[in-house]
C-alpha cells in the first residue's frame, strides 16, 4: 500500500469563480443523475439489443393502441354531438381530479421509501448537502416514477381528442407543459404531506394513510349516494345525465388543479382560445412552482429533524402469529404441497401487515365498487340488451386493467425482492418451480377474490342474464389465471435483483413488457368474448323495439342469430380458453426455466 | 468491578493524546428509540491523531452513537461538535470535517468508481488539479485503478470497500469513523485497512472505529471505549485498562466481565 499525502488545506479557488455551496452540490448530484442514466441506459441496451428494442416497440404499439381506442370514443362523442362544453369539461376534470388524487399517494408512498428509509438519503444525508438539495434530487426521481404512466395514458388521449376535434398546432404544443406543470402540483403536495406525517406523526403514518385513503372513499360514496338519492325522481336518462353532471362537478371546482388543466387544453382546442389556455397555464405553473417552492423550504428546515425522528421512532410492533391463516390456506389451496402452502401464508403476512402495499387495492378496488354499484340506477341500461351487454364487458375490461395495475405492481416485483434474500428459499428443501407456483397462486387467490366479487356486483346490478354473467365470470377467472402467469413468469425471467423499490421495479423494463403483455391479453380476451354478445345483443335490441336501436343506427342486418351466436361464442370460449392456457403456462415455462438456471 | 461516572471517562487521563485538538465531543448526549434509552449521557472526547476503538455487545448503542456523531440522527440531550463546529447549529460544516464508513456503504450501481470519487469531490465543493490529484493518488494507495471505470454493480465486497474508503478520504476529513470495518474483508484487505487506519491517524486525523474484533482494537487502537447498554462504562488507552485486567486476563475476558449483565 503507497502513503497518502499529508492532510493539508485544499486550494482554494478565486472568489469571483468559485460557486455557492449550493451549486456545487447540485452541480455534484446533476453529475450523478446524468451518470446513472447513462450507464442505466449504456447497460440495458449492451445487455441485450433486442429486449431494449422490444421494450421500444411495445410502448409505441402500446401508445398506439391507446390513442386508436381514444381516437375512436371521441370520434364516436363528436360523430353524436356529444362532445359538448360542459360536459367534456366535467369529463376531462374528473380524468385529471383523479389523477391528483393517484399522484398525490403514489408521490408521497415513493418519497416516503426515498427520504425515510433509503440507504441512499442516509448517504445523502451524510454529505454536506443543504437538505432541500436532496429533497429536490428525490423528488425528481419520484415525480418521474409516479408520472411516467400518467403521460403514457394521458398523451394518446389529447392527441386523439386533438385530432379529433380539429384543435389548432398550439393545443399540442402545450400539451407537454400542461402535464409536467400538473403533475408538479400533486407531486409538492404529496411530498409536503409525507415530511409534516414524518416529522410529527412518524408513528402513526400508516394509521393517517388509511384514514385518508377512507376519507377518499368516503367522499366518492357521499357523491354517489347523493347523486342516486336525487336521481330516485329523474325517470329519463337525460335527467339522470344532467344530475349526475350536477353532482360530480366537485371534480371541476374553481380552486382545484383539475379544473384548470382541463379548461386550458379544452381553450387550447379552440381557434381562438390560444390567450384563454395560456392564463391557465400560466395559473397552474404559478400555484405548481409556488408549491414546489414552498415544500421546497419546509424540506430545508424539517427534513433532518422528520428524518431523525422517523428512524428513533421504536419499530418493534409485536404481532400476534394468527392461526386461522394457515388454516384457512391449507383448505383454500387444495393440492399444493406443505411448503407452497407455507410460503403462500408468509406472502399473505408480508402483504397484510404492509398497508401502503394494500390500501391501493382498498382504494381503486372500492372506487369501482361504488361505481359498479351505482349501475341500477341507469334506467336505460337496465332496460336495452345492448347497453347492458356493452357496460358489462366494459365493466370486466375496467376490472381486468386494474387487476393488470395490481399484478404489474405487487406480484411482478416478488421474485425481484425473493431473489435478495434467496439464501432463505435457496437453502430450504423445496423446488425452485414450487416457490414460483406458490407466488402463482398467491396471486390467483387474491385476484379471484377482488375480481370476481366486483364482476357478481356489476351483472347483478346491470341485472344480466345468466348466460352473460357466467361467460364474464369465465373471462374474468381466465384474466386472473392468465394475468398471473405473466407476471409470476416475467417476473422470475427479468427480475431487477439489485432494487429494493417494488414501485422502481415495477417501472422498469421487464416491469413494462409484463405490463404491456397483460393489457394485449385482456384486451384479446374482452373482445373475443365480448364480439358474439355484442352481435346478438343488436339482434336483442331490435327484436325488443327499443328506440335505442333507432338511435345508434342498428340495421336489422347488423346482428346475428342465435344459432350463430352459439357457434361463435363457443369458437370464442375456445379461443380465450387457449390463449388463457398460453399466458398462464409459456411465461410460467420460461420463467422456471429462467429462475432454475440463475446463480443468486 | 464498580461502577464508573462517565462524566469521567471522556478526559480519563493521562494519555498520549490529551494535549492535542479535540475533534469530537459529545457533551451529555442521549438518545431515546420509543422507549428504550439507547445512548445514555455519553460524554466522550475524540483527538486528532488518534485511533479510538469502541466496543460494545450487540445492541449496545455503538452504531446509534456513530450516527450521532455523524449528524444522521439528532441527540435528544446535550451537545455533539465535530472540529469546533456544532453538529446541531452548523451541521454543513462539521459534515465537511467527518466521514463515515457504514458496516453496509451505500454505492450508486449504476456509477463507476471514478464517476463515484468525481461525485464526492463535486458534493464536497472541491475542485481543480491539486484535488484530481489526490483522487489519483487514491486510486493507487487503494489499488483501484484496474477497475475504476467499470460499473460499481460489478465488484466484490473488497473493492467496494476500497472505494468507499478512497471517497471517505478524499476531502481529508478531520474524522475518520468507521463502522465495523473489517467485516467480510480478506485478510489482505484488512491490512490494508489497518494500514489506513494507522496513516490517517498520524497525519493528524482521528479514526474512530467500531468493532468486535477485540484483536483488531488491541492492535490498532490507541484508546479503548466499552459501551453497555447506551452508557460509557470504560475509556482509556490500553494500558490503563489493563490495570483492571489482574490475573492475566486477555481484552476478551475483560471486555466480557465489564459487559455482563449483571455487572456494574
């Protein structure tokens, strides 16, 4: 080993060139940002050319996909008149309302891990760094992976409603600073609320976290209640339209963010509306940067303090080992072996006892309850074959992409995360292909149980025929099984074994592809079975007499017989049946097949 | 063996190093977790120029006191400065003057060892060729230099030490604190870290170091602190402990005797 030079004062720069303190960290953590990502991206493409063209594709097929079903709804609204002010105001403020709510958790949730509990902020926290500095540096990396799937869903749809309605260039123009100065908005808040939960609430933060998810509900159902108590007089589905429109413009209140994103791009769309969309994104950008600003400040002055009481907070909870849980596995899960069984109640404990991890299902899953809930009161629904038959599939699709959003999001980054501690399962005496099939029906369990009560609740309150709610059952459990495999498979072929992030995992290449891969499978599914319902459905409409068929311009050459109908829906049953049998089984294949030849 | 006041045990001297500068001070500190007192009125004095061995059984409060002094969490009483500068009041500063060797460092996977030192130095604020410099010249005390330009998610526990080692030096802090550093280390390694630690002590920098390893402390510390149950119990050099050690008791032994349970 060489000596190493005497400690000595450094050379100190010329006072006119030397920059602040402040700039030199950022300039530090900007090195390290531009760094990462070029390695990341240095990485993954050296690793394997063709997954990172892969990924490419898919995401423009993806965004293509979207954009055509986008283009196709709103120029079905334009074609009908429907695409009217107010309405499509209230439309849009309720997409973007939505969106502040899911930004608001999934940008408090990732702050949370990043600034609380990450090696990486202990590391941060070490350096002399000013506290907002690696706050703003967090905070970049958590905008980014909480927002990056709100542009992918939100581009395709102005686009398309761009395109659609004729808006002028400037429109797509400012479609970009619409959305960053929006996602900003949440993005402070959230993180404002997680450091004031930290710095004076550490112990109760999950506690606070559940009673908000519950105020949100609770709001939602207030809504809904309101609006079907009002609605008890409105006989026409016109009435009912416009108390419903009444009810839900709380999402358009003036103060709220999404009222104004939603009136600027909807000003932008218009000829003469440039001036108009520019005040209000002149309105949002000002609250977002004041916002930011803002959290900014309190981060400078509380964060090391929030930091150190989050981590002197006592950790050690005592838990009571329930009983009933592996009683209740050991009969629910009949045929797999002891150790599947075991592992399957040690997953079930790690999910219960993680309520940022369930109180997302609790939330999106209860929304649609409540929405599904509220179906009955559509009168024109309960009465036209062919609306019941479109909102029931429709109901499934809703179904089945949040259950895409769950898998991609709990049940993808399991192996991941196994694969850290793999030391445990590698040494116990059970097969490799055991703890992916266990992780497998880990995920059928659950997902059978959310989906499957949200698809009864929906058809019962459409008031379906038989026939059409055991096919949706049907879809549904081969969505599930389907669904599972790909991400229980994908998930042992491209797991990130270096991240401990579920949500950063869950983001990144293999992440996307089990993602992508699951939304084309639901997608071919719905419409496979959804085709020879809809067909017949037209029949139905017509034989009944409704004006309904008049209306959407259903000719009686449109539809199909019931023997025809017969033959195609076992064609499509067999067809679903198959590709549900490939998804489930080919990634499952691979994936054992991958998880057996890796060396942990 | 009876009890000890740790207000005496910060200055229990005499000792080599008792006229030097003092780098770190805890003045009374304490710290609570819930309900467990984890650190309990800790006064303890740090020198240039010394390597100072902390031991303690698990769960001790040896790593708590560690991130004390380092600024990570914050006493709930008294009073911790780091080379003059209060850790409380003018944390920036004396963040400037420490650096910390975690038992588990965090590394950025995606960087490489020169990216991960140009980082430091950016961080620290120092710049220009006297500093690239010494950056070079750590690359070769630590015999980085083979692999620095490849990715960081590519090494060995060993050279990840070596790294995190050559960026704790790299902005010549005035303390050098060390969390269990040998842990997984190869014996070349540790030599090299018991090397590092000797230098950089007689440079005039403090190593404060925490460990199990009683061998590695009687071989490279110039004072011993025992710590049970968040409170100072014995300090000094190895000689004045080993007054206490009658009937040829090894350090194990007495390190043993002092942090049993039932003794005081």
């Amino acid at each position: 080993m060489t000596t190493i030079s005497e400690i000595r004062p450094l050379p100190q720069m010329r006072e006119e060139t030397k920059p602040t303190h402040a700039e030199q960290c950022w300039n530090g953590l900007r090195l390290l940002r531009i760094r990462t990502l070029l390695h990341t991206i240095q990485s993954k493409f050296a690793g394997s050319q063709l997954r990172f063209m892969i990924a490419i594709v898919c995401s423009i097929f993806f965004w293509g996909g979207l954009f055509i079903v986008f283009y196709d709804g709103f120029s079905f609204l334009e074609q009908h008149r429907l695409i009217t002010g107010p309405l499509i105001e209230l439309l849009f403020g309720m997409f973007f309302a939505s969106l502040l709510v899911m930004l608001v958790f999934s940008t408090s949730i990732i702050l949370y891990g990043g600034l609380f509990r990450s090696d990486e902020a202990e590391f941060l926290l070490l350096r002399p760094i000013p506290a907002d500095g690696i706050f703003a540096f967090k905070f970049q990396e958590a905008m980014a992976f909480s927002s990056w799937g709100f542009l992918l869903l939100g581009s395709p749809m102005m686009v398309a409603y761009g395109i659609s309605t004729g808006a002028p260039w400037w429109f797509y123009v400012l479609g970009l600073p619409y959305f960053l100065s929006f996602a900003l908005l949440p993005g402070a808040i959230g993180a404002l609320g997680t450091l004031l939960l930290a710095r004076y609430a550490p112990q109760s933060r999950k506690r606070i976290m559940i009673l908000s998810a519950v105020i949100i509900v609770t709001i939602a159902a207030s809504i809904l209640v309101r609006t079907y108590l009002l609605s008890r007089e409105s006989v026409t589905a016109e009435r009912w339209v416009d108390t419903v429109v009444g009810q839900l413009r709380i999402s358009n209140l003036p103060f709220l963010p999404s009222q104004w994103i939603s009136r600027g791009l909807l000003a932008a769309s218009y000829e003469h509306g440039l001036s108009d969309s520019l005040f209000y994104l002149m309105v949002l950008l000002s609250n977002a940067l004041a916002a930011y600003l803002f959290t900014a400040w309190v981060y400078r002055n509380l964060y090391r303090a929030a930091f150190d009481h989050v981590r002197s907070t006592a950790s050690a909870r005592r838990r009571k080992s329930t009983t009933w849980l592996p009683w209740i596995v050991d009969r629910l899960f009949i045929g797999f072996s002891g150790p599947v069984k075991v592992l399957l109640v040690k997953d079930v404990r790690v999910f219960s006892r993680d309520p940022l991890q369930w109180l997302q299902v609790v939330i999106f899953t209860g929304l649609l309850a409540i929405y599904f809930s509220n179906l009955q009161r559509v009168t024109l629904f309960s009465t036209s074959p062919y609306w019941r038959n479109l909102l029931g599939f429709f109901n499934v699709a809703v179904t089945g992409l949040l259950l895409s959003a769950y898998t991609s999001r709990f049940i993808f980054p399991l192996m991941s995360l196994e694969g850290q501690k793999f030391w445990i399962l590698g040494l116990a005496p059970i097969s490799r292909s055991a703890i992916l099939w266990g992780k497998f029906a880990f995920s059928v369990g659950g997902a059978l149980v959310v989906t499957i009560i949200l698809t009864v609740v929906s058809a019962y309150m459409l008031q379906l025929e038989p026939l059409l709610v055991s096919l949706q059952i049907l879809a549904m459990i081969i969505i599930c099984f389907g669904v599972s495999g790909i991400a229980v498979g994908f998930g042992a072929r491209f797991p990130e074994l270096g991240e401990t992030d579920p949500s950063k995992i869950a983001s990144g290449f293999g992440g996307t592809l089990n993602l992508i891969t699951s939304l084309l499978f639901i997608m071919f599914v719905i419409a496979t079975m959804a085709l020879p319902c809809h067909l017949y459905s037209m029949t139905l409409e017509i034989e009944t007499g409704l004006n309904t068929a008049r209306d959407l311009n259903i000719k009686e050459t449109s539809g199909i017989s019931f023997e025809q109908f017969r033959f195609w829906l076992s064609v499509s049953m067999a067809c679903s049946v198959a590709v549900g049998l490939i998804a489930t089984f080919w990634p499952m294949k691979i994936g054992v097949r991958a998880f057996e030849e890796r060396e942990f | 063996m009876t009890a000890v006041d740790p207000t005496s045990l910060a200055n229990s001297s005499p000792h080599p190093v008792a006229l030097r500068e003092k780098v770190v001070q805890l003045e009374g500190v304490s710290k609570v977790f819930g309900s467990k007192l984890a650190v309990d009125d800790m006064n303890l004095d740090i020198y240039a120029g010394e390597v100072f061995a902390f031991l303690g059984p698990n769960g001790a409060g040896k790593t708590t006191t560690i991130k004390l002094m380092t600024g990570l969490l914050k006493p709930m009483k008294g009073k911790i400065t780091v080379a003059g500068y209060d850790m409380s009041s003018n944390s920036v500063e004396a963040r400037r003057n420490i650096s910390f060797v975690p038992d588990q460092p965090h590394l950025y996977e995606k960087l490489t060892a020169r990216d991960f030192l140009d980082f430091t130095r950016n961080i620290y604020g120092i710049d220009g060729p006297e500093s690239r410099r010494y950056q070079e010249e750590l690359i070769d005390t630590f015999g980085i230099r083979g692999f620095c330009d490849d990715l960081i998610e590519t090494y060995s526990h060993g050279m990840r030490q070596r790294v995190v080692f050559a960026s704790a030096l790299l902005h010549r802090p005035k303390v050098l604190v060390l969390d269990e550093p040998m842990v997984g280390l190869d014996p070349k390694n540790m030599r090299i870290v018991k090397d590092l630690m000797r230098e950089t002590a007689a440079r005039g920098s403090a190593v404060f170091m925490s460990t199990h390893t009683l061998s590695i402390a009687e071989e490279v510390a110039d004072r011993v602190g025992i710590i049970r149950q968040g409170r100072l119990i014995r300090c000094g050099t190895l000689a004045e402990l080993q007054t206490e050690r009658t009937g040829g008791k090894t350090l194990e032994d007495f390190f043993l005797e002092v942090t049993d349970e039932g003794t005081t």
